[in-house]
C-alpha cells in the first residue's frame, strides 16, 4: 500500500509517499507524476520519501527516472537513504548489464551440479 499527498505551493510541487513503493504503485506514482509535471514551470520538484519502508526495482527505476529530470529527493530511513544516495551516483540498482566477466559484482557458478540448467 502507498499513500500519495501532494503539496502544491507557488515555489514547490512535493510527492510526500508513505508506505511502500511497489507493484501497482509505481504506476500510480508515475501517472500522479506525469500528470503534475505540466504545471511545475519554475516550480522545484520533491520526492519525499521520508515515510517509505519499501521500494522494488521498477520503483527505483521510476524515481532514478525523476531524478534525471531534475526531481529532488528525500529520505531519512538508512535503507532509504542509502537507495537515494545510489541513485545520484548514477550506480547500478538491481539490473543486470554486460557479461559476468564486465562485472565485479557477479558471482559466476561454475559447479555444474548446482547450475540450473534453465538459468539465463
């Protein structure tokens, strides 16, 4: 479940979330953004994350999104900040690009026994 508020003031459009970002969610998070983004002219735009305990990959694909269009974020929860802090450095959240051998984060299994043969 996510609650969505927005506060709407001549200087500021601010998304205060509360709850968990996922699922359905997102999709609601991105309509209400979409839609709000046409009259933000000027305006600064905040993503309070404060109140938020969860965010799925698709989430935090939807706010890396918004923060490359100039959106700020806020958060205070260590897990939070910590996905925020990710996010503004531009690293890798929870996708899988280039080869294994490309990589220093991937753990490559080469005990045949435990590979599934059905694994991409």
């Amino acid at each position: 479940m996510l609650k969505i508020t927005l506060h709407d003031s001549p200087h500021e459009l601010r998304f205060r979330l509360e709850g968990r970002l996922s699922g359905a969610w997102v999709a609601e998070l991105r309509q209400s953004w979409v839609t709000a983004v046409s009259t933000t002219q000027g305006r600064t735009t905040v993503l309070d994350l404060r109140d938020v305990d969860f965010i799925d990959a698709e989430g935090q694909a939807l706010i890396a999104n918004m923060r490359g269009q100039g959106v700020q974020l806020k958060a205070e929860t260590p897990l939070i900040r910590s996905l925020v802090e990710e996010i503004e450095r531009g690293a890798p959240y929870g996708t899988v690009e280039g080869t294994p051998s490309e990589r220093s984060d991937v753990l490559v299994c080469s005990d045949q026994p435990a590979r599934d043969p059905r694994a991409v």
